[in-house]
C-alpha cells in the first residue's frame, strides 16, 4: 500500500511542474515533423568562422581540454574574457578573480539565480523573458515579478515604463534581472534606461543580474551600454556573456560570468555543483574567438542586420505588424492584422499553412493575455532560406 501510494504522487516538484516540455522543443519538433523552415528557436543554420572550428580541432589534437580543465575555466579563456571586457567597455576585471566560464549563458543564469536567493526572496524582472528565468527562480524558490514591456507601435519598438518598474520593487525584492539587448523584442534599453535602474538598485541596495549575450547584435542607432559600467553598479551586478550567439557556435555551450570577487565566487559555490566544468577544448578555441579584431564583429553585425531588413520587409509585405528589433536576431510581430489573435493556434497551424515555424510569446509572459498577439521569428538563417519563408508567408496575405 505505501508503495502505491507514493508512486501515485507526481514525480515533478511542485516548482517546476508548471514548466513541463519547452516550446521550443515542442516548434522545433514540428518542424521537423512538418518539413516547414524553422525560424523559431534562436540557432544559426550556419557555422562561424572557420579558424576558431579549427582552434577547438586543435585543441582536440593537442590534448588540450580533453580532460577536466579547470573549475573556473581554462586560464587563456578567463583572460581573454577580461581583455574583452577592458577593450570593449573600459570594465577591467581579474581573470583569476572576477570572471567564472560556464555552460553557456542559461547555466550562468541558473548558478546567479541559485546562489544569490533565499526562498522567499523577489526576482523582479523584465516581461516577456528568456523561459529559463523563471525556471531558474522558481528553482531557488523565490517569487518573480514581472514588469512588462509595453508595446509601442507609433515607434514600432517595446518600451520600459520606469515608474512601474520602481513600483514593483518592494521590503522583499533582493534583485533585478536584466536583459538588454532584450530577448524576445530586440529592445535594446538606452543609457537614460539603464542608468535609472543602476540609480533604483542603488538607492534599494539591490543586486542585479545582467544578461548580455546579445551584445554585438544592436542595430542602427542602438548602443549596448553594460551596466557594470554605471556609477555604483561594478559590486553588485553580475554581467552574463556567450560566444554561442557572437560566433555561432551555439552547441558549444560557452558562457561566462564577470563580476566583483565576493559576487562570482557565490556564483561559482552553486555552478559546481550543476556541470562542474564543461567545453574544454571549446574554451581554448572562445579564448582566439575573442581575440578576433574588430572587422570580425563589424561584418557579423551587418550580415545580421541585412537579415533583419529582409525579414521585417517580408513580413510587412505579408499583412503582420512588424516590430523592427534593435538588437537580438528576432523580429516580434503582432498577427492581429491577419485577423488573428491567439499566438499558440496561429503558430501551432502555421507549418501546414505556409511551411514555417515561429515562437508565440505569451510563453515568455506570466501575463499571457499581454502577449497573445504576438509572435517571434529568429533570422539568424542564411539569406536563401529567409528568402524562402518570406515567399511562403506571404500566402497568408492573400
């Protein structure tokens, strides 16, 4: 009887049951199913540059990484992340101090999440998100708060209200999660934006986490400002970086942390006890990556935002209203002009419609209703094949 009656219990936690399956997961897979383009998950069809695949053979070769490197990453890789930061930012950080490698972004992101909470502790932070977000938070057992981002279709972009972001932190909040460039609007937030949150973390003594891996993808006007570089933000914001979305090499899975000491060696107390160490060879091949001169990230950018223009043009052309992003490689679209407004069934049918897969963002809300509309395409795809779901969805429009 006991044994019955336990297994009759669900094996899922009760924090993460509300998760299940990610969407992700669930489009790609229809994709496949359905032979339909998928632009839906963020993933290039294409590799980066062919001497950093070659720096990881090397290292294969060589031996290097091949067995457990080092807990806070391999040395070459660490300083190549300071210099990064120093070149780029003016931000100078200690290699064997202020900077932890990690399992790509989401596992910087879950180790923060874990080792900076208590239960019961606010997570406030910017809605629609990444889904990790609130996974991670629900995994500490603290409570989200989301503050969304507001449409603002005169200006074709999503704004952050400040009042309502200084009205959700309360007694309990004890961090801010950020992310600019933002993921899934491609809102990049200003240096007016930025620096009236560095003054409310300030002025509340509040800890933020800083999630940047879209750094080198702003567009136009944009400017990718890191918060550690406002007044009083270096002790108390840990930044969040990837070489998954700058070199796309995404299943490398090769993120990291800089921030002050005391902050990364919290982060690092709980990251080694999810993988330990990961990407050994890969580590080697990010540290050259990083290293790469300045026409590297100039000709990436524009190769991106060619994209953009073709994808955002053809989905205009196609009857949605299209969000033209600032950053990130993914347009957000609203499909109430094709006479549609439930996000999932639009996406869920679009395969057999037109042969194309897109993400609806409610999943990145706690308030779906606030994003039913709307749905995301990623155009980090080669040029032919956005030529091609651009012909496809054009269908809908006629």
């Amino acid at each position: 009887m006991t044994a019955m009656t336990s297994t009759a219990r669900p094996f899922l936690n009760r924090r993460l049951a509300p998760f299940g399956t990610t969407i992700f997961a669930e489009m790609s897979a229809l994709a496949v199913r359905t032979g339909s383009i998928n632009l839906g998950q963020g993933f290039p069809d294409t590799d980066g540059p062919e001497e950093v695949r070659e720096a990881a053979v090397r290292a294969l070769r060589d031996g290097r990484g091949n067995q457990y490197p080092p807990g806070p990453g391999v040395p070459e890789l660490r300083t190549a992340i300071a210099e990064h930061q120093r070149r780029r930012y003016g931000l100078s950080f200690d290699p064997d101090t202020e900077v932890l490698v990690t399992a790509g972004a989401t596992e910087a992101i879950a180790a923060a999440l874990l080792a900076l909470l208590e239960p019961g502790d606010e997570v406030v932070a910017l809605e629609p998100y990444y889904d990790s977000y609130a996974a991670c938070i629900a995994m500490a057992g603290a409570a989200r708060v989301p503050v969304t981002l507001r449409p603002d279709p005169g200006r074709a972009r999503f704004r952050l209200d400040l009042d309502e972001l200084r009205d959700a932190v309360t007694d309990r909040t004890r961090l801010l999660l950020i992310n600019t460039p933002h993921n899934p609007t491609g809102t990049v937030l200003t240096r007016a934006e930025l620096t009236a949150i560095a003054e409310l973390a300030v002025e509340r003594d509040l800890l933020v986490v800083t999630d940047e891996v879209y750094e080198h993808l702003v567009f136009d006007e944009a400017e990718h400002v890191p918060l550690a570089t406002l007044p009083g933000m270096r002790e108390r914001t840990v930044t969040i970086g990837s070489a998954g979305k700058t070199f796309s090499f995404t299943g490398w899975k090769v993120g990291w942390v800089t921030a002050a000491p005391g902050l990364v060696t919290a982060v690092r107390s709980a990251k080694q006890f999810l993988t330990y160490v990961s990407s050994g060879p890969f580590q080697y091949a990010v540290a050259e990556a990083l290293a790469l001169p300045d026409t590297y990230f100039d000709a990436f950018r524009a190769d991106m935002l060619a994209k953009r223009d073709l994808l955002a043009a053809g989905l205009a052309e196609a009857g949605f209203s299209v969000f033209r992003p600032a950053g990130t490689y993914f347009v957000t679209t609203d499909i109430r002009p094709l006479g549609e407004s439930d996000g999932f069934a639009f996406c869920r049918s679009l395969p057999e419609r037109a042969g194309v897969v897109a993400i609806p963002n409610a999943v990145f809300y706690d308030h779906r209703e606030a994003g039913a509309p709307f749905v995301r395409f990623a155009f980090c795809k080669r040029t032919g094949v956005l030529e091609e779901a651009v012909r496809r969805l054009k269908a809908l429009a006629g």
